[in-house]
C-alpha cells in the first residue's frame, strides 16, 4: 500500500491507497514543532488502528509540504523509520510533468503543482482548481497541462478569526448554511455571510480566470478541493466538480512517475 501525505499550513491530510483508490484516510492539525520521532509516534499510531492494515504493510510513501520546517522532520522521518522503503518528496528535481510557466517557477507550492496534475489526469485541460484550505488558492492549469498562473484570497477560517478578533460583538461561529441568506439572528447572519460571501469570491474570480482560459467558457472544468470545500461548493455556481482528494491522488501520480 502506498501512504501519501499532503502537509498544509493548518492541517496534514494522510491517505492510504490500494492501487488506485483511498481505502483510508486521515486529517490531523499541522504542528511545526513536533520532531522527525514525533511524527513517527502519530504516524504508526494511526496506521496501527486500521483495520485494513490487518495483514498488510505500507511499501511506499510519498509527501508534499508547504511547511519547511515539518518537510525537513518529515524527511528525516522518513529516513530514520522507513528507510527500507521508497519514499518521494515532491521538491526541486522531482518529475512531476507539469510545465510552470510563471515568472519564478520556485514561488509555486508543491502542492498547487500536484494538484494540477491530478486534475489534467482526472478532468484534462484546459481547468481553474480551486483549494480551499488556510487559503483559498485558485491554479489556472492550460489546455496542454500547463501551471501558467494563481490567484490567492485569505481562506474561510482565517477570515472568520479575523472578524471574530476584531468585532466586539462578534464571535466565532459553527460554519454550516443559515436557513436563509436573509439572516435573523446574529449567528445566522455570520454565517450567511461568509459561506455566500465566499461562494460569491468563487464564482467572481474563477468567471474572470475562465475568460483568460478559453474562448469558449465550456472548455474549462473548475474543480474544488480542500477540506472548507464542501461549504461552499453547492452554493457556488461555477464549480463543476468536488473531488476532495485531489491532492493525494496527485502524490500518487508522482509517485509513479519516480519510482521503478
């Protein structure tokens, strides 16, 4: 089985597959602090868990991190309690096929670039990812699999904090839809805000990427990840496609590509 790791700001997603499919899967918070041994302790405690490793072993593992100093634990993880293994860390001289064709090819997250391969894979090109995680990350990938650019707006919960820490009468909400938009409690009205708000940022910048695109807006396949995603994927109009382990599949694909 192969382990994929998808090392974000806020959290770390882990899935395990069995060829080509999920079979189990994993979200825990993102702590720059915790050691190369650490990791090694939650690691094998959550695959120890799993009744579907009854009898089976992790032969492969491959990872993604926007967070250098938990990608230099994660490798030395890696080195010191899986050494017997392959295992792919998705860095400079890493094959991915994804041509970057930005003003600084080093500027672009692993991650943005894994998950343009899955979807080229998935989905085929020209299409608008859109990730939503610490950041709402929006990847425009060209009809030839190309990463030719990104925009990127302050994620869901970092704008719920924000406006909790500034309003004197504002606190942190539980973020599900409101009963209307039209809110008639406080509460409600948080939420129709940021769940609509967001929905509207979505449809208003993916509508504009899409034009630079293609000539024909039906050309493009917008596809949504990330674990705020299904929030605002049924509110948000341009959205065509919600595949929540685009990223792992992505590390996959890698995997593949620099492996025997």
């Amino acid at each position: 089985m192969l382990l994929a790791v998808d090392v974000g700001n806020t959290h770390t997603v882990l899935g395990l597959f069995e060829g080509e499919e999920v079979i189990e899967h994993w979200r825990i918070a993102t702590d720059a602090r915790r050691t190369a041994d650490e990791i090694a302790v939650v690691l094998q405690g959550l695959l120890g868990q799993s009744p579907l490793l009854k009898g089976a072993d992790v032969n492969g593992i491959v990872l993604c991190s926007t967070v250098p100093s938990v990608l230099n634990e994660m490798r030395e993880m890696c080195r010191r309690y899986y050494g017997d293994i392959p295992a792919v860390i998705v860095e400079p001289g890493i094959r991915t096929g994804v041509p970057v064709r930005m003003d600084n090819p080093k500027e672009v997250g692993s991650d943005r670039i894994v998950n343009a391969l899955a979807a080229v894979q998935l989905y085929g090109g020209p299409c608008v990812i859109v990730d939503f995680g610490t950041a709402t990350s929006f990847d425009a990938v060209s009809a030839k699999g190309e990463y030719v650019g990104a925009v990127t707006a302050p994620g869901i919960e970092i704008s719920v904090d924000a406006l909790a820490a500034a309003g004197a009468q504002l606190h942190k909400v539980e973020l599900i839809r409101p009963r209307s938009v039209i809110a008639k409690n406080t509460v409600e009205a948080l939420q129709a805000g940021i769940i609509y708000g967001f929905a509207g940022q979505v449809d208003g910048i993916v509508e504009r990427m899409v034009a630079e695109l293609a000539d024909d807006p039906d050309d493009v396949t917008v596809v949504a990840t990330g674990s705020a995603a299904p929030l605002v994927v049924g509110e948000a109009r341009s959205v065509d496609v919600h595949e929540p382990w685009l990223t792992l599949i992505g590390l996959r694909l890698i995997y593949r590509r620099n492996t025997p």
